[in-house]
C-alpha cells in the first residue's frame, strides 16, 4: 500500500516540441501561449521536480503530456525508459496520480467514493476500494469515520485539497502530477499543505512533476526545478540551491528574485555551516585561566556555561577579574541560542534583532555545541555562487549585501563571473 | 345549459368513478409514452450534440419547427396515414417535447464544470465511463427540470387528443363531451383532473430529484 510503497519511475522528456497553429491575423514566428520547444530532461525517481515560470511558458503543457491530455507535436516522453506514446491511453492515465488547481472532486460522490476513483476504474473488489479509502484519508490526515460519507460541497478548501492528493495517491500510481495544486487556498492552509505534503512525501517517494507559478513554492518544493521562460524554453534545470546560487541567464536572475541570496538563507541550515569551538567555564572556575584562555581565542569572550553544559552568558575578557572565580553573576545575557534544523535566514535574523555577531547553536538538551558566526554563514554564502554578470547586477549585490552582513562581495570571483558571461551568451 | 342543471354535480360524479378512472389511465397513457419517447430521444440529440457542437443549431432549430405546428392540424395530417389510432395522438405529443428537453439535456451536460472533465479524462475514465458515471449524473437538476416541464405541458396539450376519439381520449374526452352535451360537471371534472395530474407529475419529479441528487441536498444542510 502506498503508505509503505516506495514504487517510483524516472520520467524523462526526449526532445520535445508542441507547437500550437498561430491564431490567424497574428504575426508567425511569435511563440503562441503553451508551445514548448525541444525540451529534454530527466526526473530521477522519488523526486520533486518543479516545473516553473511565467504564465503561456509551457509547464502546464509539458506536464499534460506526460499523461497524454497533450500529445505532443515531436519527440518522446519516456518512463522508466517506455515511450508513454505506445501505452494504452486509459492504462497509462490511470497509473499516474494527477492533482489539478481546481481539484475537480465529484460533487455527486462521497469523498470515500473520490478517493476509490482510480481503483474503482481497475475493477478493485467493493472491500478493497473502502479500506484503500480509508486508509488513504487517514494518510492525508482526514479521520475517515468523519469524512467518508461526506461530500465534496461539505468541505473546506484545505480539506479538498486533501482529499485531491489522496485520490490521486490512491492505486498507489509511481508518477504524480500536479498542476498548481495549492494555488486556490489560502496562504496560512498553503504553507500546511507543502509541509503535509512535503512529509508525505518522504514516505510515500513518488515521482512528483509539480507545476507552480509561484518561485517560492517552487524553492520549497522542489529536490529539482525547471524554470521555464516565453516560447517553452528550458531556462535551467538544477537544485533549488544551485538555481539561487548562479542563475543561467539574465531571466533566470530576474525570476528567482533579487532577494535570491535570503532565500538560499532560506534553504540552508546551521548543520550546513562549520560551527566555531567557544571558550567555556563552569561557575566556581578558575578565573585566571578563563581569561587566559579568552585572550587567545580571536572572540575574546567567555561562555559561562552550567553543569549540564547550558550557556548561561557571555563574559568579555576584559571584565574576568584577575583572580578568584567565575561567578554565576559575572554573564551578561546569552545572546541567541539555535539548533542546528534553525535556517541561516531565521539564525542571521535572530543574531540581527540581538545586535551580535555570534550566535549559540544548542542540542535538544539545550547544551552547548558550537558557536555560529556572521562571518561564517558569510563564508557559507560565497560558495557555490556565481557572480552574476548580468545588467542589473547592481540591484541584485544590494540584495546580496543585505543577506549577508558579513559583506559578500558580488564580485569576488572574476572568473566566475567571466564564466557566466560565456555561459549566457551560449544560451 | 338546460335551466335547473347543476354547475357541479357530486353525485354523477360518485356514480361514474370507473369510466372517470378510466379517462385518467388513458391520459396518463397519453402522456407518458410520449414523454418516455421524448427523453430518449432527446438524451441521444443532446450526446450527440456535445460531441459534436455543431449540430447544436440544426437540432433546435428543426425541434423549434416541429414545435410551432398546430396540434389539431398534426393530428389532421397523420390521420390519413395512421388512423384514428394512439399512434396519431402520441407522434405530435413526442415532437412537442423535444424543443424543452433538448435543450435542457444539452444545457444539463455543459454545466458539469470543465475541471471535473478534466480530472476525470486525466484519471483514465474511458469517454462512456465519463458520460455515465459522471456527466450524466451531474446533468440530472438540469435534466429532471426539463422533463418537469415537458410533462405539465404534455398533461395539458394531451386533452386536444379527444379529437381522435372515444377510445383513448383521457381527459379531453370529459372535456369536449362536456361542452358538447352542455354538462359542465363533466368539463369541470376533466379540466380539474388534468390541472392535478399535472401538478402530481411535477411533484412526483422533484421528489425523484432529491432522491437521485442526494448530494445536492448535502449543500443544502452545509457543515
């Protein structure tokens, strides 16, 4: 059962072309609203592939052909290397969930019956088709007791939504697709849904083509996105992180967002930055030796820390007495403690409210672990990123120095800049 | 009317409840095989006429036609073809039907929303699959008010079938030999009866209506 399946295909596009007959009077030449043009490119199993871009750039188009409510005009879609061209309409459709904006439930049948959609079709015993139902609805987090015999009208937008990507989970099918399916409730139930569905998802591992507008969901969603531009062109293909690090082109720049270097803050986490060793003592220490060790360390504070390894404040080295102790009223107090699941972006903002450089990176227990440093995450930035050499670079820096105070220098990298100029101009 | 004649006269009445009966079986005859005729007509133009838009107007505008032909003068030019037999009544009564239950019918199958088309053509229905389990089911408000309004209109137009005679007149039998043997009890009767059966024909389909839509009445009574 889907629950436990972990049943996924590779899906991928060969070459292809729709081309739409120009609406007449109009001049020939102009891409027509949905065409795509010569795509090719491979979704791995069990990932999340986002196909995103402006409207009339032929993610939805593409999506549809991978089950056939669009043939394409040249080339092939394969899956798990069998052109989807030479299957069975009916047999193919109904091995691929699909999820659409609209949800288009069957008002005239209970949501139990919704849900049996697909198994229904493949001639599943009446038994078989209710416990699926069930045990689906209670996957999507609906208690089936309460929902089964409901209908479609006696529910909630969220609640619909749910009950769209059960029945499209429903014969347990290796690919999905989804068109915009969290584009029609609101953003409070949006941000839900993902994360529901992004959990589900790490159990269930299907094969996912996920159509959006929307570049934010696409960053969250996505283990891959495509982005699209005007004429169904392929802009770039990669990991969310690799797109926000170094855009293909000058539309690519323009479409992720000149706040592209937040939300790769956004993406990244304190387990992905080098955490710095502090300088620790217990109340009831030496001090001498405390602020021995304070001045050599380039922080020049101290971490008092309490029996369990819990920071209790910050002490500068200047303000260690010569001798004696370590008091319990010597810190000052700690500035902010993360975790290492905390996002750079919510970790930058936190130590940006404190008005600190350095931030403490606590275990469960709360004790100490490491410290994290504006001057790390600034690190952190620098890799992987290409400086943008396109026209508005200047606007796209600013947006980069806001991200990180710890003044990431656009232009850091000549080559790669050079580097990305070459490659826009093959583009 | 003769002096000293009742309007209305229970006891004839009392005393005639079988050949009453029997004029009410026969107009319900009257009415329901041409209805019956009509929907499978009509349900056939209009799957026909969403598969293929374009006969949309021809099928209208030749149901509109047969629409406007006077009744007395359909039942005058199949006469000489059929008789005075149940055939020539239940032709025109047909016809008469089809204009609003086509319509209704086409109307019906464009409402189902395009997204439930959608999912379901993406879902892998097979195209009868789709017209029997979904669009036909979803058509049924639109479908069951055309027919409501085909049946009022057949009750009533069934009367004028009198004219073919004795021997399945219905109502318009105790009508027309009412004004002609100046006995308006008889008239009266017959017109009352027509006037109910039409009205428990209506009521009749709108309960048929919410028992075939039970999730329609699931909005009703919303959360």
């Amino acid at each position: 059962m889907a629950g436990q399946s972990h049943q996924a295909a590779v899906v991928e596009f060969d070459h292809v072309t729709k081309r739409y007959d120009a609406p007449t009077g109009k001049e020939s030449g102009k891409p027509t609203p949905g065409a795509v043009n010569d795509l090719s490119l491979t979704v791995p199993a069990g990932k999340i592939c986002i196909l995103v871009g402006p409207s009339g750039c032929g993610k939805t188009t593409s999506l549809k052909m991978v089950n056939r409510l669009i043939e394409p005009t040249q080339g092939r879609i394969l899956i798990d290397g069998v052109d989807a061209g030479t299957r069975e309409l009916t047999e193919l459709r109904r091995s691929i969930g699909y999820v659409i904006q609209q949800i288009g439930l069957f008002p005239h049948q209970t949501i139990g019956d919704n849900v049996a959609t697909v198994p229904r079709l493949l001639g599943w015993p009446k038994a078989r088709l209710r416990e699926r139902s069930e045990e689906l609805l209670a996957i999507v987090g609906l208690d089936p007791a309460k929902y089964r015999d409901r209908y479609p009208s006696q529910l909630s937008g969220g609640e619909r939504q749910r009950v769209g990507v059960a029945r499209a989970l429903a014969a347990d099918p290796p690919i999905m697709l989804m068109d915009e399916p969290f584009g029609a409730v609101d953003p409070i139930v949006r941000d839900r849904l993902q994360n529901e569905f992004l959990r589900l998802q790490e159990t269930i591992a299907k094969t996912i083509l996920f159509v959006t507008h929307d570049i934010d969901e696409a960053i969250k969603m996505g283990d891959l996105v495509a982005v699209f531009q005007t004429g169904g062109i392929l802009a770039q293909f990669g990991s969310p992180l690799d797109i926000l690090a170094a855009p293909a082109s000058e539309f690519v720049a323009r479409f992720v967002g000149q706040d592209r270097g937040l939300k790769r803050l956004s993406l990244l986490r304190v387990s992905d930055v080098p955490l710095q060793p502090a300088v620790t003592a217990r109340p009831g220490d030496s001090a001498a030796d405390a602020r021995r060790r304070a001045l050599d360390d380039p922080q020049r504070y101290l971490l008092v820390i309490d029996a369990n390894n819990r920071p209790l404040g910050w002490v500068a080295h200047g303000d260690i007495p010569a001798e004696g102790t370590i008091t319990e009223t010597m810190p000052n107090p700690v500035s902010p403690t993360v975790n290492k699941r905390t996002t750079l972006k919510d970790a930058l903002s936190m130590m940006l409210d404190a008005d600190v450089q350095t931030g403490i990176v606590v275990d469960r227990a709360g004790a100490v672990q490491g410290l994290l440093t504006v001057a790390a995450i600034a690190t952190k930035m620098r890799e992987g990123e290409h400086a943008p050499a396109f026209d508005d670079l200047g606007a796209l820096g600013e947006a980069e120095s806001e991200a990180g105070p710890g003044e990431i220098d656009p232009n850091l990298d000549a080559g790669a800049a050079d580097q990305a100029a070459i490659e826009q101009g093959t583009v | 009317m003769p002096p000293g004649t009742k309007i209305f006269d229970p006891s004839w009445v009392f005393s005639h409840l079988p050949s009453i009966w029997e004029r009410i079986v026969q107009h319900l005859q009257l009415t329901a095989v041409p209805l019956a005729l009509g929907i499978v007509i009509s349900l056939v133009l209009a799957i026909i006429a969403i598969r293929r838009p374009v006969t949309y107007g021809p099928v209208t505008a030749i149901t509109g036609l047969l629409y406007t032909i006077p009744s007395l003068a359909a039942f005058a030019l199949l006469r000489p073809i059929f008789g005075l037999s149940l055939l020539t009544a239940i032709i025109p009564l047909t016809t008469y039907t089809l204009l609003i239950l086509f319509r209704n019918f086409t109307a019906g199958f464009n409402a189902v929303p395009a997204e439930i088309l959608e999912a379901a053509e993406g879902m892998g229905y097979t195209r009868r699959q789709r017209l029997l389990r979904v669009e036909l089911p979803l058509a049924v408000p639109l479908i069951i008010a055309g027919i409501r309004l085909a049946s009022v209109t057949t009750i009533g137009l069934a009367t004028v079938a009198a004219v073919l005679g004795d021997a399945f007149g219905g109502l318009g039998q105790l009508i027309t030999e009412g004004i002609q043997g100046f006995f308006p009890t008889k008239y009266l009767l017959g017109a009352a009866l027509s006037v109910l059966l039409a009205f428990a024909a209506d009521v009749l389909f709108v309960r048929l209506e919410r028992v075939i839509t039970p999730w329609s009445r699931a909005r009703a009574g919303a959360r």
